[in-house]
C-alpha cells in the first residue's frame, strides 16, 4: 500500500530481498507506507544522511515517524525492521514464548547464513572467474536448501506453527536459485512451502510494486555515474569521506 502521504512508515530501499521482505511485511498488515529509493548501484547508500539513517550504510533502512513513545524511530537489519513492525502491529509473530523463539532462529538462520551465503555466490559466480569461490558458495547455498527443505518435511511454515515473520524473511531470498539443483522431486515440501507463501495475495502485491521500483531505480542508475559495489576498498573510501562531511 505504498502512498505519497507524508507522516507514513519510509522504506529506505532498494528492491533486493532484503528490501522486498519489508514490502511484503507491510502489504500483509495492510499498513500505508511510502519507499524511499535509494540506489546502491549509484553510491547512494553512503551519503551522510543515508549513514545517519543505516549506521552499515546497507539497504533497507526503516523511518517510522510514529515510533514507540510517539517518537520517530530509525532501523537498520530488515529481520530487525520486521520485528519491529510485527509487535507494532501485534502480527505474524507468535504469541507463545517458545514459537516466538523458534521463530527468531529461523530469522537469524536466514540474516547470518541463508542472505550472506546466497550472496557470496552470486558475486562468484556472476562477477569472478575463481572457482574455488563458486564451488565453495554453491555447496553451501545447496547445504542450505536441504536444511530448508527438511525443516519443511515435518512443519507446515518455518516457524511457530503459522505463516509468519520466518517465512517472510526468507521466502524472497529462495526466488532465483539458477545455480543450484533445486526442483519438486529433490525438494518436494522447499517447493510446496514457496509456491504457497508465492500465491498470497499480499506477496503479489510486493512482487509488482518491487518489479516497477526496480524499473524505475535501474533507469536512474542506467543514466548516472555507477559504482562498483564489490570494490571494498573504494567503498571503505566513499564511508570515509561521507562520515567526515557529516
Ligand atoms: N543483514 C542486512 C544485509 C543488508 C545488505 O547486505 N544489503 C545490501 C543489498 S541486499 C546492500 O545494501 N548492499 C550495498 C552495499 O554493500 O554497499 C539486512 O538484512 O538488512
């Protein structure tokens, strides 16, 4: 439910999985909110106002002008921003104790492996001809998926008995599996588990509102100045000098 409103939640973002998640977050809860682009393929993630938004200069960053207290608030980490936003909401976070533990794991699978391992193998195999690299990524990702997948044999939803944040979180990170061998009959409940979170309505919504954002954002970045987001060293640079203007 995206709208030019002002006093709306801000998504500070880029359409990547981590972005998307926070969009279907939303689309579910049903809660207007306004994307605010920011282009990491332009730098834009290092300018001093973004950094006082998003400390790691990464994508997404949250503002809600209605924070706890009735305080703005300031998020980075999208597991953290979906947290933040379910209890807000009193949403697609269990209840009981133990779920809502069981639910934070999955959540912190997803951030500490599932996201990390996914993207070092796309910079191997898609930006490096080192094939240690891609060999070692692609093992891992293919580990994961069969940790999903056996996660998924015996539990309906990743987490907590219900659909929910887990789900969420890692659902947009399983769409583009081009490099490793994942089909129904290796991975018949991974399968069932993404075609029925794919097929919610609030997901679609998500879906096509990050294809035309990243329409939008790729046009910008096709006509201005593109970085090289996998050069550490210039990025250290560009944090540096943002820092010191700021
Ligand atoms: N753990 C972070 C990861 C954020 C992240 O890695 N964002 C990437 C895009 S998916 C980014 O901003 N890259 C730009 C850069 O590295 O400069 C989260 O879940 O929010």
């Amino acid at each position: 439910m995206p709208s030019e409103e002002t006093n709306l939640i801000e998504i500070h973002s880029y359409p990547t999985p981590n972005g998307v998640k926070i969009m279907i977050l939303l689309e579910e809860l049903q809660v207007p909110w306004r994307h605010v682009d920011v282009n990491i393929r332009l730098g834009e993630q290092f300018t001093a106002n973004y950094i006082a938004l998003s400390p790691n200069n990464k994508i997404p960053a949250m503002l809600d002008p209605n924070g706890p207290g009735g305080q703005p608030l300031a998020l980075m980490e999208s597991n953290a921003i979906l947290w933040y936003l379910a209890e807000k909401h009193g949403a697609f976070l269990p209840q009981d104790a133990a779920a809502r533990y069981d639910c934070l794991q999955w959540m912190l699978f997803q951030s500490s492996h599932v996201g990390p391992m996914i993207g070092q193998a796309n910079h191997f195999n898609n930006h490096s001809d080192v094939q240690y690299g891609r060999d070692r990524y692609n093992h891992e990702v293919t580990r994961l998926y069969r940790v999903i997948d056996t996660r998924l044999a015996s539990n309906e939803w990743m987490a907590g008995g219900s659909y929910g944040l887990a789900d969420i979180a890692l659902h947009p990170w399983c769409r583009n599996r081009q490099h490793v061998q994942i089909d129904e009959s290796s991975h018949p409940h991974f399968m069932r588990w993404f075609d029925a979170v794919d097929a919610r309505p609030a997901v679609e919504r998500a879906n096509a509102q990050a294809k035309e954002i990243r329409a939008r954002m790729d046009r910008a970045s096709d006509r201005g100045e593109k970085i090289d987001l996998y050069n550490t060293r210039d990025n250290l640079e560009r944090l540096s000098r943002a820092v010191s203007a700021s």
